[in-house]
C-alpha cells in the first residue's frame, strides 16, 4: 500500500533577480496574479491534492510570507467591527491549522536541490512533494494531484514535464525518455540545461516533483551541477535505476512567474479563467488590440 503524501516543501529562498527591481524588497512569492500572490496559489494545489504539512525553504527578507499564513489579530478585528463576515470566513478557509506550517532557512542560494536538502529534518522519512511557486499551473485538476496519482502506480520519482522548443533546452532539466505511452515517460537520464545540440530530448521538467525520501542523501552529496549550483535534477538522474523515476505531460498550462513576461501572461489567463472578470477584461483586450 502506498501511504498518503502529507508534505509539500515550498523552496523559496531565491533572489528572483529576473523580476529587479520589484523584487529588491518583496519576496518574489509574494506577487500577485490576479488577486493572490503565487505562493497562496502554490498551497492552495497543495492542499487540493490531500497535503497538510506545508514546510517553506526561506531566506532574509522573506519574512512576510510567514504573515501570509498568520493569523491576523487586528484585521480580523476590523473586519468583525465593520460587519465583515464573509471576508473573515475566508480568512479563517484558507489558513493553514495551527501545526501545520513549518519554516527553515536557506543560509545561502546554493540552488533549488540545497534548498530542498534545508528540509529534510522536517519532512523526515516520507515521500513528499516540492511545488516551486513562480511556476503557475492553470488545470481542470490540480496539477499536483495529477502527480500523486501518477506516484501511486509508479511508487517511484515523478517529474511534472512539457515539451519546450529545442533552442530553449538550456534553461530547464531535460529527459532522455524510456517507455512513454504519451502521458507517463520512463525517465533513463536527466541533464540539467543541455545545450541545444546535446538535449537528449525536448521533454523539460517544470517545477512540480514528487520525491522519496532517500533524495536527501543524494542531496547531501553536494555535489555542484550547471552554474556551479546544487541541482535537484542531479540527484534524482543519480537515483535512476535505484527507484523508479517517471516524467508526467500532466494537463494544463503552465507559466513561468520568474519571468516578466509570463507573470503578464498569467495574469491575463488567469483573469480570463474568471467569471466575474472575463466580459469586462475582453472588452478591455479588444479596444486595446
Ligand atoms: P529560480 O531559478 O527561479 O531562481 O529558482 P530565483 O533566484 O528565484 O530567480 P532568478 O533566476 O534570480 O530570477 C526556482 C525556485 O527555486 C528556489 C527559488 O526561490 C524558486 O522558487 N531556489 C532557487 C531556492 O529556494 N534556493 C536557491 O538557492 C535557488
């Protein structure tokens, strides 16, 4: 029997350089699409997909993601003075119970595999998942979800994958693929940010995974990877053959909110998914256009 997978580690502890300067004093998980910022987003997948433990990976200056998901005192009063109640009810949904949220710190930006290696004293010896929060997923079903379901045939690694055009293989971990039905691909090998030339294929992770626990070890290695950094891809390529690992085309589409321009793009979409926004927001588009 597979058990549940109860914890999601949130790797946060990034510079988010690319988004200067909005990102000089605000945490780049913190900005919003639409009307929520992206790591609400990121533990809302969590917890539509059956998690409850929710550990964040931070870093200096991130501090106000831990307000995020505090209860607030003084607002909570103001609403209740000014009749609020709905407003309260909402509040009260979407926090996390109390125990359930754990925080640690990166000390540096050693990379995304050092960042989830921050977290393994609170995950402890449990498969887990890892959802990175500047990558954006607009699904019928949660895109994490699609993942733990995908974990509980293959019992093994799983990496949430889409194709990307061949000249862009260098900004993403690249899959050689084994056995692929067109949903699920074997994972064989994996490179991280291949050169063109050198991709073994044009399948890219995208920040969403499901892990065992003995990653840990693989990540304890330190070993340094592309850009001298200590990459998550390296070590589930070094449990290849170990454990099962799998890619997964999941359903939907994915933005890349590290980005300028697919920040726009995902607020756009994600306006667009909205009843109470779309009529107004394509009148707006076509007179603009
Ligand atoms: P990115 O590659 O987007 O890096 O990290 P970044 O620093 O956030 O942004 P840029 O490239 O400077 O604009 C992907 C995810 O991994 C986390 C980031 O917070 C982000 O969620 N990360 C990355 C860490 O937590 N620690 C690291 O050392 C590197």
């Amino acid at each position: 029997m597979t058990r549940q997978i109860r914890t999601a580690v949130f790797p946060v502890a990034g510079l988010g350089t690319r988004l200067l300067p909005a990102t000089k004093a605000l945490a780049k998980e913190m900005l919003t699409v639409v009307d929520k910022p992206l790591i609400h987003y990121a533990v809302e997948e969590a917890r539509a997909a059956g998690i409850d433990r929710f550990v964040f990976v931070t870093s200096r200056g991130k501090s106000v993601i831990e307000d995020h998901f505090d209860f607030a005192y003084e607002l909570n009063q103001t609403l209740d003075a000014r009749g609020k109640k709905e407003a309260i009810e909402s509040l009260a949904d979407w926090l996390p119970p109390a125990g359930h949220v754990a925080y640690t710190r990166q000390p540096s930006p050693l990379g995304l595999g050092h960042a989830i290696w921050c977290a393994r004293h609170l995950v402890g010896n449990e498969t887990f998942a890892v959802i990175l929060p500047d990558d954006l997923v607009l699904s019928k079903t949660p895109c994490m979800k699609q993942l733990i379901d995908a974990h509980a045939c293959t019992k093994g690694n799983v990496v949430a994958v889409m194709e990307v055009p061949r000249e862009q293989t260098n900004r993403y971990g690249i899959l050689a693929v084994g056995d692929d039905d067109g949903r699920l691909a074997e994972v064989k090998g994996l490179v991280e940010k291949p050169a063109p030339e050198d991709a073994p294929s044009t399948l890219s992770i995208i920040g969403r995974y499901i892990l065992l626990p003995e990653i840990f070890t693989e990540l304890g290695r330190f070993e340094r990877g592309a850009g001298g950094e200590i990459q998550i891809t390296d070590a589930i390529a070094r449990m290849i053959g170990v454990a099962p690992c799998h890619g997964l085309r999941f359903e939907g589409e994915r933005f890349d909110c590290g980005d300028g321009l697919g920040f726009v793009r995902a607020n756009i979409a994600f306006a667009l998914a909205r009843a109470d926004m779309r009529p107004k927001l394509e009148e707006f588009i076509h007179q603009r256009l």
